[in-house]
C-alpha cells in the first residue's frame, strides 16, 4: 500500500494552491474478470486502500480523490479498445493499470 500511495502522490504532487479542493479522478484498469481476476481485484483493492488512506489523512494536498475502475479482463483486444475512453475523458487526472498486456 504504500508503494501505491506514494506513486499516486508522485502522480498528482502539483501546486498546493491548485489542488486545494479539487476533485482528482484515478482511472484504473484492470482485470477485474475472467482467468486473472485475483490480480486485478487485488490491484484494486490495493489501490482504493491508497486513495481512501491519502483521503483520509488529506496527503494529496487538500484534494479529493475518485476512483474509476474499469474491468479489461486480461484481454489485450478489450484493454485497448477501453483505452481511448481513458485518453479522452477530460475528468481523469492520472491513468493506472492495464496490468496485462500480453
């Protein structure tokens, strides 16, 4: 967890004037279904723990942070067809995942 929450603090460690409350939305992808789901599921168990503690303890600047979670069942096809709706969603501030691009 505290790799997870030191990346997303990495991530989104902007000026501090600028992220006081805003709401930072975290797009993650994953699989969340199918052969791999228990490495996606942890993943996304580690990472809404991340966000909930650095909420909790106000880490990332007076920011908020929402998470989205969308579920590419390991699947390279499905993963890269998501993709793009991550790219062009002007609400999300950083992108994490795609675990399995095999």
């Amino acid at each position: 967890m505290e790799m997870n929450s030191a990346l997303i603090k990495k991530s989104v460690a902007h000026d501090r004037h600028a992220l006081q409350g805003r709401l930072l939305e975290i797009a993650v992808a994953g699989p969340l279904s199918g052969l791999p789901a228990t490495l996606g599921n942890e993943m996304k168990q580690a990472i809404q723990m991340a966000v909930n503690e650095m909420d909790r303890d106000g880490d990332v600047l007076g920011a908020e942070l929402k998470l989205h979670v969308v579920d590419d069942q390991g699947d390279v096809k499905k993963g890269v067809a998501k993709a793009p709706s991550f790219v062009n969603e002007p609400t999300y501030s950083e992108l994490l995942g795609i675990t399995i691009a095999t």
